[in-house]
C-alpha cells in the first residue's frame, strides 16, 4: 500500500496561499491545510477529480463554519 503524503500538491499552494490570508488571525496555518486537503479528497471521492477552484470554495465553506463554531463557543 503506498504511503499517504501529508502535503498537498504543488497546485494548490496559490489556494493555501489565498486561504491562510484570509483566515489570518482566525486559523492557524496547519488548520487551513487540514481543510485543504480535506476538501481535495472530498472533492476527489465525490466527484473524481479535484480542481483548485473547486477545493478553495469547499475547504472555504469548511473554514467559515469552524470560525463561526469557535465563536458560539465563546
């Protein structure tokens, strides 16, 4: 069985790039990652493929909903 490796692919760092921005102050770096990866296997079970645009809407949605549980929690 082939190793899983924990970083995405090169593709998507300009997504990473544009979702730790976003989050800044909100998530950390590694909690954006986790959710890009996510969303790309997400995407890729579902659908069976897993194209940029459509990992940062997903892990997006992902990564405003945890904000906003994170705010009920306060």
């Amino acid at each position: 069985m082939p190793e899983k490796s924990t970083a995405p692919p090169r593709d998507f760092a300009p997504v990473l790039a544009r979702l730790n921005t976003e989050f800044a102050g909100v998530h950390l770096e590694a909690t954006v990652s986790r959710c890009v990866d996510a969303a790309r296997q997400g995407a890729l079970d579902v659908t069976g493929r897993a194209t940029p645009d459509l990992v940062e809407r997903i892990a997006r949605q992902h990564l405003q909903v945890l904000a906003l549980a994170f705010a009920e929690r306060r």
